[in-house]
C-alpha cells in the first residue's frame, strides 16, 4: 500500500500544530522572552528558504507562494522583535516623575 506524500505532510503538519500548542502554553512567562528570541530566529530561517523558493521555481504560481511566504515570515520576525521589546519593558524600573517630590518622613517630628 503506496501512501501519497500529500498525506504523509498533512499529517506532519497537524501533529507539529498539536505539539507547538502544548508547548507554547506549558512555557513559563519567565521563559517567553528567550523563546520569542528563538522563534524569531527561525523565521529568519525562514525567510532564506522562502526566498530560495521564490528564486529558483520556474512557475508563476511557485514564485508568487514563495514571495508571499518572504512577507509573511518578514512580518512574523518583526513583530516578534517588537512583542520581545515590550516583554522586555515590563522588566525595567520606572523611574519617579520630576514633578513629584518624596514625602518627607514625620516620624522625627512627632517627638
């Protein structure tokens, strides 16, 4: 019995949806950020393939997938870039506004 390859990589593709679902929400929020990291890497990845791809078809319809398939990956790491950027904000100290003064301590006044 001859499997078609069409069936063989639907199947890869719906089993590498399940497994990225478990494993994107079992992930600690302390860890979301060097995974995002990671993540952006592969899509640079990626875009490499995809550019191939787009290069080396001689088809308009393999051209116009693999260009398409740059824009969407292009999209995918820069916005992975700024989602990281703001994650990494939410770390930072926020430094006291220069219009407010520090409350003076009362506790060596009340003597």
């Amino acid at each position: 019995m001859d499997i078609s390859h069409t069936i063989i990589n639907l199947i890869i593709f719906v089993l590498a949806i399940y497994v990225g679902y478990h494993v994107v929400w079992t992930v600690t929020p302390a860890l979301h950020t060097p995974l995002m990291a990671v993540t952006n890497a592969i899509s640079a990845i990626v875009i490499v393939g995809a550019m191939l791809a787009a290069g080396l078809t001689e088809g308009w319809t393999g051209q116009i997938a693999g260009t398409v398939a740059v824009a969407l990956a292009a999209v995918n790491v820069f916005g992975g870039f700024l989602v990281t950027q703001r994650m990494l904000e939410m770390f930072k100290k926020k430094e006291p506004k220069a219009g407010k003064a520090a409350p003076a301590s009362t506790a060596g006044e009340q003597a």
